[in-house]
C-alpha cells in the first residue's frame, strides 16, 4: 500500500516546547550573571517579566481567541527572559508589565499567535519601552560582584554612553572611564542586565548551536559585518569610537545576534536570506552605533530588517527540485 500525502515527508518529535526549552537553558547562564552582578533586583525583573509575559498570553488565548492556551510551548518565557535581558536591573515592576504587553498582546497575540508575528516580541517591547520611558530605560547600577541586596544604588554609565558622549578629543579621560576589556567580558559593566556578560551569551550560543536549535550563519556574518565596518573605519580614521574589540564586547551586540535575530519566525527560511538579513543587521547596527543620537542600534537594526524579512524571503528562493526556475 502506498501512502500518497504532500511534503515535506520527514517526521521528528522536535517541537516548539523542545526547542524553546533548549533557548531557556541557553538564557540561563547570561540570568545567572545578571543576578551575581545585579543581585536582588535582576532577579525581580526577571521574575516579573516572565510572569507578566505568561499570564498575558494564557488571559488572551483563553479569553480573546477562544483558542487552548499556548503557553505550554515556553514561547512566552523565552519572551519574558528576552525583554527581561534588553532592561536595567531597577526597572519599576508596573513599566516592566507595560512592556511584557506590548511584546505579547500587541506583537504577538494581535498578529495571531506563535509564528504569525512579524517583528520580535521582546524587542517590539524594549523600544516600546524606552520610547515611552526613556530616562528609566537609560539609567543603569553599577553592578556589585556577589551583592545580592545590592544596596549601592548609584549609576554608570555604559562602554557604549562613554564612546558617545565623551570628546574624542580628550584620549586620556576616554581611557580612564572605559572599563578594561576583562571587565566586558565579564560583565563588570554597567547596561542592559542581560547584555553586559559576553561570557555568559557565548556560553549561551555554544549550546544552541550543540543543540542545533540555530544554524551559525546569522551570528557569524551578523558579528563579522559590525567588525569589519569598524576595523575599516578605525584603521581609516584612527578614532577610539571605531575600536573593534570595545565595539565588539559592548552593548547587546551579542544578545541581538545570538537570540533574537536568530528567532524563527522573525529571519529568513533560507541560507542566503539569513546571510542578507545578517549583513543588514550589522550594517544598520554601526550606522545607527555611530551616525545616531542613541549609543545604541541592535534593537532597531533587528526590528528594521524583521520588516524586510518578507521581502528578502520572496526574492531569495530557493529552486524547485527536479527544474531549471526558482
């Protein structure tokens, strides 16, 4: 007896929730950091995020599209991790909830659920937020190794603020404010409690791609075009703002290119759209790092090129077995 039935005819018992369960533990060591440089507080944001984000998404499948809650796939956690990540460590509890709406209801449930959305939930809820609030969203603790109460409040400023809003002039003051390249690859800098251990997210991307979860061709040419643009124009211009490594270990550069510019729904289906959508990510994130007001252009730059996504998926097709046309 034969079977006939429409492609594709492969069978596996990877899921979503398998899959968003092996993001989870990618995400683990970049929380665990946050927590040991952030103390108490990282922990509540996280918390917060993560249940605001799972209990909006249970109300609204539940009570909105009639349909069975999807929660169960871990989608909303991986969610609330990410915008978790993309906030300063003392975010109000209610502005952290007003974000985790803006990435679930508005981003992810109005478009009609897990892989119907068009641009990336957390990030849709980070801009959102800082749009909205943007001296909370820019004002960030100096971490304290091993605090957890955390009771020196005060504020640094990020690799990234110092870059932009210090005379590349005065050289001797950038060097004196910049912290040392272990301190970022560590973390022992202020910033986004999710983005400032570059340790903790390779750690991360190791797994994902161990695990298969992502292929590596969006954090590689995503990370490669933002360093050659520097390299270039530091070699050309001489100027401290273009220094490769500090450019590299700074902001959510890495945050961006492992876990959310990889996210399924939101990046191209084939192996050349993923290698445009890269390489416009990392052009748009040195054009805005740079040419901007905002010391930062990860989040933009991803959301910007989740628009061109269709686009870039219609034109890069892949070619129809068995014929000579795409």
């Amino acid at each position: 007896m034969l079977k006939v039935s429409t492609a594709p005819h492969f069978y596996s018992n990877i899921d979503t929730a398998h899959i968003m369960r092996d993001v989870i533990i990618a995400l683990l060591p970049a929380g665990l950091a946050a927590i040991i440089l952030f103390g108490l507080n990282a922990l509540i944001t996280i918390v917060t995020s993560v249940a605001g984000c799972v209990a909006l998404e249970y109300i609204c499948c539940r009570w909105w599209l009639k349909i069975k809650p999807t929660t169960g796939d871990f989608s909303a956690i991986v969610t609330g991790l990410l915008l978790a990540y993309n906030l300063p460590c003392n975010m109000p509890i209610w502005m952290n909830l007003i974000g985790c709406f803006a990435a679930i209801v508005i981003t992810k449930i109005a478009f009609g659920g897990i892989g119907k959305n068009l641009f990336n939930p957390a990030l849709v809820g980070r801009v959102f937020l800082f749009i909205s609030f943007p001296v909370q969203m820019t004002s960030w603790v100096k971490p304290k190794l091993w605090d957890f109460f955390n009771t020196d409040v005060s504020t640094s400023a990020t690799t990234l603020g110092i870059l932009k809003h210090t005379d590349p002039s005065e050289l001797d003051k950038i060097y004196q404010l910049l912290p040392s390249w272990s301190d970022m690859f560590i973390g022992n800098i202020g910033g986004s409690m999710g983005e400032v251990s570059a340790l903790a997210l390779l750690l991360g991307l190791f797994w994902l791609l161990y695990r298969r979860v992502i292929s590596w061709h969006i954090p590689f040419y995503y990370v490669t075009t933002f360093c050659v643009l520097n390299f270039g124009f530091w070699l050309y211009t001489g100027n401290i703002i273009f220094e490769p490594t500090t450019q590299l270990l700074s902001g959510g550069l890495f945050l961006g290119a492992f876990f959310m510019a990889t996210d399924y729904t939101t990046s191209p289906m084939s192996i050349k759209g993923k290698i445009i959508f890269a390489i416009g990510c990392g052009i748009l994130t040195f054009v805005i790092r740079q040419y901007s007001s905002y010391p930062e252009g990860v989040s933009f730059a991803i959301l910007i090129m989740n628009a061109c996504v269709p686009l870039i998926d219609k034109t890069v097709k892949p070619r129809i077995f068995g014929t000579g046309r795409k």
